[in-house]
C-alpha cells in the first residue's frame, strides 16, 4: 500500500526514521519523532498513521500521549503492543498520497 517511493517522500517531509509497520492487516507508519505545529505541547511526538479504514474512520494519526489543549474526544487503542492515543478527526481519505494524509491530519494541531 506504501511504497518506498512514498515513503521516501514521507522521511523527506516528516521524519527520518519513519517505518512501515503492519498489524491485523493494517498498514501504518510509524515516527519516532513527528513534529507538530508550533505551539503544541510537546513539540515532537512518537506517531502512528493508519491508512486503512479503522474504528469507523478513513484514516487515522495516533501519539505515543494525548496533545495537551487540542482535539476532542481522545481515545486509547492498543496497536502494535502499545497503547496509542487519537483524538476525533475525521474525513481524511487516503487518496494515494500518504504525505497528503498526513499533513491533513495535522491540521487539526495548528
């Protein structure tokens, strides 16, 4: 679903370190360090996005902790062994860019 070319493209815009990382036939990528829009607490954050229709949403972006002061209606999910949190943020479809998911995602942090 990602290709290296995507990905490629996804490190060069976001994270360096960014992995593919598949669970339940899920794809997702995974950022050790995604930085968010100024003025967030914290500034960086390990992330996940999921590409994949999950929990009734198109896509989703989930953190290592809760963003403090932005989005509504956090949830934790156990992914990858780990619980992971996200808030509501919906309508964000995968059209076959994954840098454009992302960035719409982090919309709602701005």
């Amino acid at each position: 679903m990602v290709s290296e070319q995507m990905l490629t493209e996804v490190k060069k815009l976001f994270c360096n370190d960014a992995s593919i990382m598949v669970e339940a036939g899920l794809t997702y990528i995974h950022f050790p360090s995604l930085t968010l829009p100024p003025g967030n607490t914290p500034g960086a954050i390990e992330a996940l996005v999921c590409l994949s229709t999950r929990d009734g949403y198109n896509t989703r972006l989930f953190f290592s902790e809760p963003v403090a002061g932005k989005g509504q209606n956090w949830s934790v999910h156990s992914i990858l062994g780990k619980a992971w949190h996200t808030c509501s943020w919906n309508y964000v479809e995968f059209s076959g860019n994954p840098t454009n998911v992302i960035a719409q995602h982090l919309r709602a942090f701005k």
